[in-house]
C-alpha cells in the first residue's frame, strides 16, 4: 500500500535544543498530519496542514512546535526548544482528501524522540 | 470531546478462533470509524473503514458499528499467529482528518 516515510527513526537530544522531525508524505496526497504518542498512551492528534497552512491544531500543540512543508519537499515538524515532556513518537500521516472516501490517512512507522 | 475506549486491554486467542475486540466512544455524531494495527515498532496499518450502521468486510477483518449504542467492534477470523499485534481504534467526529484514538488492544495469537 501507499507509504509515508519518516526520518529520523530516533533522535535523542539534550533539552532545550532544537530537532526537526521529517516526513515524506504518499505522493499525491495533500493533506498532511502530526500524531504523537506517549509510551503507554494513546496516540493523539497534533496538527494538519493543507495548501500551506495549518488548519486545524490542538493543545499539545505548543509555541514551541511549528510545521512546513517547503516548495513540496518534506513535511515538517520543529521543536525549538525542546522540554522533557515533548519525549515521545510522533506520527506523520498524509491524506489525498477529507472525506469519507478520500480522507484515509496513511500513517508512518513513526519518529521517536528522547529528550534528555 | 471524544472519549474513545478499548477493551479488552490484551486478548489471547488461539490460532484459528474468532477475535473480537471492542470500541466506544461518546459522541454520537461521529461518522468514520477506523480500525488500525501497530506491529511492535512500526507504523499504523489499516484494516478496514466504516461510516454507516451495519457491517463492513475486509478479508479476514469485519466491523460492526451501532451508532444508538456508540459502540463498534473488529471480528477477526481465522487470526494467525503474524495477526499478534496492538490494535487501534480511530473515530472521526465533525472533521474527518481529526482522529480520536483509543489505547489499544493488545492481541496476541497463539500457535
């Protein structure tokens, strides 16, 4: 089936630095989504993004993060600084469309990130 | 906001029977009901799609979906040993790219 890729599979960083997570998205999807997972927890909704934007986000969506996807390279997500609390995997997932029948999501093998 | 819960947490059946796992959540509008599978250390794949009250097959994967009885349930048949895996439930609500996850059910098939 469609692939989402994510690199890198794991990054440990010291608190306070910055790290960037990428994601190459299925090829002619257009909408594209941040995850993260807790070990233990569930997995919870971050972002999306569509035509350049963010379009919808949550709370764990901190000051801190941002997202861009650069003339339809990588789809990204910074962290800057990174605290404690932001250790966990974060999922990229991508989406040709919204609805019922275009809005699968395909999610990646996921990124996690150790923050020490 | 939507409450998605699994049960059992883990299930153990042996090769061959009947696994069937089950998902509520609490907001009765929602519309998309998916249930996925995360293999230790890998990503999400997805097994089967539902959006109306009934049932929807895909291979050895059904969904059951009550929305009256907000619940919906996975019934895997003939489930092997390589089906051994953490299975997720997602539900959409008013925005069908915002899923609402549960814990997970961790199944474990026995030779």
């Amino acid at each position: 089936g469609p692939k989402v890729l994510q690199i890198p599979s794991h990054q440990i960083i010291d608190m306070g630095q910055m790290v960037t997570l990428n994601c190459d998205p299925v090829s002619n999807h257009l909408y594209f989504y941040w995850y993260k997972q807790i070990l233990g927890q569930q997995m919870e909704f971050l972002v999306n993004f569509y035509n350049g934007k963010v379009m919808e986000k949550s709370k764990l969506f901190k000051d801190q993060f941002s997202v861009e996807r650069p003339d339809g390279s990588y789809f990204t997500l910074k962290i800057q600084p990174t605290a404690l609390e932001d250790s966990a995997v974060y999922f990229c997932a991508s989406s040709h469309g919204t609805g019922s029948n275009t809005g699968q999501l395909y999610f990646g093998e996921g990124s996690k990130l150790t923050v020490l | 906001q939507q409450k998605v819960q699994q049960s059992p947490e883990s299930l153990t059946v042996s090769e061959g029977a009947m696994a069937s796992l089950n998902c509520t959540f609490s907001d009765g509008t929602s519309n998309n009901f998916r249930w996925y599978r995360q293999h230790s250390a890998k990503g999400l794949e997805v097994l089967v799609s539902i959006f109306s009250d009934g049932e929807k097959e895909e291979g050895r994967f059904t969904a059951h979906l009550n929305r009256a009885n907000l619940h919906v349930s996975l019934h895997i048949r003939e489930p092997q040993p390589s089906d051994s895996a953490v299975y997720l439930c997602a539900v959409c609500g008013g925005s069908n790219y915002k899923l609402t996850f549960g814990k997970g059910t961790l199944l474990t098939v026995t030779p």
